[in-house]
C-alpha cells in the first residue's frame, strides 16, 4: 500500500520570481568595457569550451559508432552526479526494466486458469425427467496436458459429491470433466478434460523457499464465474503453519501458507503465484469473523505434488485402515457416557466394526473404549486417527489398549491399507 509522503520541511521554499528578493543591496549599472577586449575574452572561452567538449567526447567513446550498442547491453548502467561544490560525485544505478512485471506474469498464465462448477441431479415431478443444479463452484488451473487430455488440479470440497463436473476455460468454451481423484483429509482434487487446448499448463515452484515477505499472486474466480481470473496481490504472512479443518473424517489439521492477498468463495482451488509465474501454493481457505481481514491459507506446492502424483496414480491417497466407526467420549450423550465409560473420561469409543477389517480380525468389538496406540494416549477419536495417519503405514502393526466393561486389555493389529479396502 502506498502512503502519502509528507512535504518537506528541511529549508524555505524557492520559487524563480524570487532569486533577487531581500538581498539588500542596490543594483548599480556597470562600466561599458572595451569593445576589442571583449571579443578577445569571448574567443577565449570558445576554444577552452571546444577543447572540453572534444576531451568529453573522446572519453565517452561518442565518435566510436559501437559504444552505445555496448553500453544498451548492460541490465544497469551507472551515471556521475556532481555535487554543488564539484568536488565529489554520487553513482547512481538505473534500474533494469528487462524483468517481468505483474502484468507479464498474469498474461502469461491466467490462460491456465479455469472455472469448476459442481452440478448435482435433481428428479422431476415426470418418471426419467432431471434437471441439473449448481450446487456451487470454484476454481483450479491446468497444470499437464499431453494427447488430447489435460489436467486440472482443485479443491477436494469444490467437487465433492457431484454428479457432474464441468470446467469453464479462458475463452468461454465449457466441457465435461472426469474426476481422477480426490483426498478429503488434504482438501485436493485432479480432474481430467479432453481435447486439444492452446494453453501453457502452469508449473510448480519449491514452496519450501518461501520467505515471510514474499509477493504472491492469487488468481481465480471469486464469487463465480462473472469475475473469472480475478488477480489479487499481496505477499506471504507467514509460512509452516497449521490449522484444523472439519472433515466428514472429524477433525484434521492442514499445513498451510497464510497470506494477505484477497480470497474470496470462489477462489477455492486456484494458484497461489510467486514473480517468477510458479504455483506456489493452492488457496483453500480463509478466516470470516467480523473485525478479520487478510487471512487466507493456501496448500504449498510441495505437498500438492506428492498428493496429485498418488491421485495419478492410485485415484486415491493410500492410508493405513483400522476398519472401525469412532466417537470421542465426550461426543457422547451424558446419560450413557455412565453405563458406558464408568471412570474413564478419556479415549475413542468404538461405534461400529467392519466384519473383515484388520479391528474384527483382531476382536475390537462397538463399545470398546480405545485408551492407547503403541504407548501413546489417546484422549479422542481424532488423536487415534491422527497417530494412524501420520505414524504408521499400511501393514505395520500396532497395540491397542482398550477398556471393555471395565476391564484393560490389549491387543496387536496388523494395519490394512485403505486401498485394499476400496478394492473389496
């Protein structure tokens, strides 16, 4: 933001009709001076002044035709300043204009950027009549695109639970998308258009390298697609910070860059983008409260790889899978946490058990009170689920502890992966 600058106060102001003003003194006429001695003074001057010049000019290579092609090469030049005295000089640099301004980078890739709408089915009032409704939308930006295909990358909660996907690009033209994956818990989505575009996908940048203080820019379509590829700017707040998110899940906590360029619904899905034209991040979030302003979080760049590459490759991000339904006690309703829990008062109760999961092989039953996972307390359901994610990997396995009717017991689990059990 600029501010105002403030009128200087260093010395009274000079104006031109002034330079004679308040000096006291009475202007006299001067004697005339001989007419020969003038002209000889005169032609003095002329050759001292030609001898100068001609001494400048060699110096300054002006009767060389290649100097000035040179000197244009060079990013920045430097200039003497004399002072008032004429006994010392400033170097001053100019500044290149040969970078990429602002608008560069935005004509450069905003092509990329596209619009997501999610529609859902609605049946009619008539047998085999439906219409579709947006149920909201969004945005996301082409980051691939070989053989007729392209891909996009967005939020995992613009798509969620559509029937149909449709992607609106730079020019108007609208097509239907195909989901190639999602991942709840990290909020990211990969969709899939066909046809031949004549667009440049955007690329990633290092997310790891960014520095408090960093400009960013942060394209998308706020509010829907009327204002598509709104550019907002500001810079990077902070970085390696995290917050929790609600998830159909419960509670995860995501790592996120916080910056004060506008984000607004709409914007969900797009580019966070540094001045060298890289995504640097994916904005995702922001916090609404009243008296709150420029706080919004984006997804860096280097965990949106890693996650978008196992959604190539996978359609899914794989986890390990326990197989059972949980509730933190405190979830519970008072009038069984009682009957229930007896003096426990904290763990992940156990609501339900898929038959053939790794918890029934193991004999985790609904109602069991999980206490601990190899040594580690577990106040709720979301610590457990977090310890799982974030500790272990499919086919380790773990101790549970466990309370049933009042009793402590313990058992091993050998960990499935979420994979496996999509494939079920």
């Amino acid at each position: 933001m600029e501010e105002e600058g403030n009128p200087a106060t260093g010395g009274p102001s000079v104006s031109k009709d002034s330079a004679v003003e308040g000096t006291g003194e009475t202007a006299r006429p001067k004697k005339r001076k001989g007419i020969w001695k003038g002209l000889l003074q005169s032609f003095a001057a002329a050759i001292a002044g030609s001898a100068i010049t001609l001494a400048a000019a060699d110096q300054m290579d002006l009767f060389h035709p290649d100097s000035s092609a040179k000197d244009s090469s060079e990013a920045s030049q430097k200039a003497s300043v004399s002072t008032s005295g004429g006994n010392s000089s400033l170097s001053v640099d100019q500044l290149s204009t040969t970078g990429s301004t602002v608008a560069d980078i935005v004509e450069k890739t905003s092509k990329a950027i596209v619009g997501v709408v999610n529609l859902s089915k609605q049946n009619q009032r008539f047998p085999g009549e439906t219409l579709e409704r947006e149920n909201g939308s969004g945005s996301g930006f082409i980051y691939k695109a070989a053989k007729g295909e392209a891909y996009i990358v967005t939020n995992h909660h613009v798509i969620d639970n559509a029937d149909k996907i449709e992607v609106s690009l730079y020019n108007g033209k609208v097509l239907t998308a195909e989901l190639v994956g999602s991942d709840e818990l990290t909020d990211l989505a990969v969709l899939k258009i066909k046809g031949n575009f004549d667009i440049t996908p955007l690329s990633f940048g290092d997310s790891d390298q960014l520095r408090v203080g960093d400009p960013v820019l942060a394209i998308g379509n706020p509010l829907g697609l009327e204002l598509s590829r709104t550019v907002t700017q500001g810079i990077v707040s902070g970085v390696n910070r995290s917050i929790t998110v609600g998830t159909s899940l419960g509670s995860w906590d995501v790592d996120v860059i916080q910056t004060d360029a506008a984000i607004n619904p709409g914007n969900s899905g797009g580019p966070l983008i540094n001045l060298s034209g890289k995504v640097v991040g994916i904005t995702s979030l922001k916090i609404s409260q009243n008296g709150v302003e420029g706080l919004g979080f984006a997804i860096p760049s280097n965990q949106v790889v890693k996650i978008v590459n196992e959604l190539m490759e996978k359609g899914q991000v794989v986890r390990p899978y326990l197989g059972v339904g949980l509730a933190g006690i405190n979830e519970i309703p008072p009038y069984y946490q009682e009957s229930l829990a007896g003096d426990v008062s904290e763990g992940a109760v156990v609501l339900s058990v898929d038959e053939t999961s790794p918890a029934a092989k193991a004999g985790i039953q609904v109602k069991d009170i999980i206490v601990s996972i190899d040594g580690k307390k577990v106040k709720d359901a979301d610590e457990l689920r977090k310890y799982l994610y974030n500790e272990t990997s499919p086919g380790d396995t773990v101790t549970i502890k466990f309370y049933r009717d009042g009793q402590l017991r313990s058992v091993k689990v050998k960990l499935a992966s979420t994979e496996e059990r999509s494939n079920e």
